[in-house]
C-alpha cells in the first residue's frame, strides 16, 4: 500500500480519521477537533492544498513532535505550526478571521528559513504532534485555556492508548525512525520517551525546548536555540 499511496494520501487519511474519534475525557476538559468541527470544509480545503503541495511523494521523512494543537492555531487550521497568513497564501483558502499567528510559527519560520526554505524542510520532516486534537480546560472564571495531555493525571489516564495509537498511526505515514525530534524537552519529552521505551517507535528521540519558551523567556538567547533546531534537524543551512 505505500507504494501506491503518497505521503499526502497517508496524512490525510489519518486526518479523516481523527475527524471520527470522540474522546471521554474527564470533567473540565474538552476536545477540539478541527476535523469535524464547524470550518471542516475550510480546514479540509487548507490540509489538502498544504499536503498536495508539499507531500505528493513516498519519500521517508522523521517527525518533529509537538505535546498538542494550539486552540486558536492548528487545532483551528489543521497544519501543525504553521502560519496563519502563510497558509492563505500557499492554498489560496481564505484564512482570516479564524487562526492567527502564533509566536511559535514565528520562531519556525525562521529556523526552517536557514535550513533551506520550506520545500526542503518538509521534504526531510513532517510536523505533527503526540496529542494530534486540541485540548482546552476550563478556568476558575468558566473560560477556555489551552491545555496539554500531561497536565492533568487523570486526563492523561484518558488519552493514553489513543495517544499511543495515534503514533503508530503517524509511523504508517512512511517515517523514517531513526531520529525524532520532540519540541518540548520537558513533560512531552518524558512521556514520549516513556512510550518509546515500551514500544520502540525511534532509535532515538531528540528533545528540543518550544519556541513559546524561547521567545517569551530567553529572546536573547535565540540564536543559540535555533542553532540547537538546526543541528538537531542535520543542517546548519546554507
């Protein structure tokens, strides 16, 4: 089947099928689901323009693995770290008003940038994440705040085999094991590491601090991380 299926064909299977899942999740939490959510058509027309764009091959690529979507950036758009603004202008789809830019696409921005430009960077990786669905909790004052998969015990007991699940499914993508590399060296990094010493999904696991932390906490340190980025991802750019 690989070989008659591309990469794009494969992700976007995988997103069809998200689109399916429901989750039980405990008290406080909720899903976010841009797959089956109220813009489904606008997030199927952005991943399908995206994918075809940049995956319509069966080359093998490593992953870069996110803990989970953002809930006003991929859990919106469907594109994991990308920018809103750039994602209108490779797909064409009209994207204002319902995803915005997030510091994190930002600092990738430039450090895939250095490696060589996006056609490059996604034929070597593809971007996703361990939790592949948005979660959000709610606050002391009944709003809605990001949350992660790891936050909580209990809410991790939850997600954990469909979180497992959800990596091999990424694996059937035709991913190249050898390396992954994990943004988010603390939590995400444990628990991944933790699954892949049980199932052994990768040789090795690279872990890499998110862009969130760097930007809103170490600016001055920047270059240095992304250097940490480049040497991680096998190049220093041209």
């Amino acid at each position: 089947m690989p070989g008659q299926t591309t990469v794009a064909d494969r992700i976007l299977q995988f997103n069809a099928e998200l689109a399916e899942t429901t989750l039980e999740l405990p008290a406080g939490f909720t899903v976010i689901n841009p797959f089956s959510g109220p813009l489904t058509d606008r997030v199927r027309e952005v991943t399908t323009a995206f994918y075809r764009k940049y995956y319509a091959d069966d080359r093998p690529r490593r992953l870069v693995l996110g803990s989970s979507p953002a809930r006003r950036g991929t859990a919106v758009t469907g594109v994991p770290f990308e920018d809103a603004s750039f994602l209108e202008s490779v797909t064409g789809v009209d994207v204002d008003g319902y995803a915005v830019s997030r510091p994190s696409a930002g600092f990738l921005h430039d450090v895939i940038s250095l490696y060589g430009g996006r056609d490059k960077f996604y034929a070597d990786f593809v971007m996703s994440f361990v939790c592949p669905l948005g979660l959000v909790r709610t606050g002391p004052k009944g709003n809605e705040v990001n949350c992660n998969y790891y936050e909580n015990k209990t809410l991790l007991k939850a997600l954990r085999s469909f979180l497992v699940d959800s990596l091999k499914r990424q694996l059937s993508f035709g991913i190249d094991t050898s390396a992954c590399c994990c943004i988010g060296s603390g939590e995400n990094f444990t628990f991944l590491s933790t699954v892949n010493e049980e199932e052994g999904f990768f040789e090795k696991i690279v872990p890499l601090e998110h862009p969130r932390y760097i930007t809103q906490y170490n600016g001055d340190r920047k270059e240095e991380f992304v250097n940490k980025y480049l040497s991680a991802f096998g190049e220093q750019g041209d």
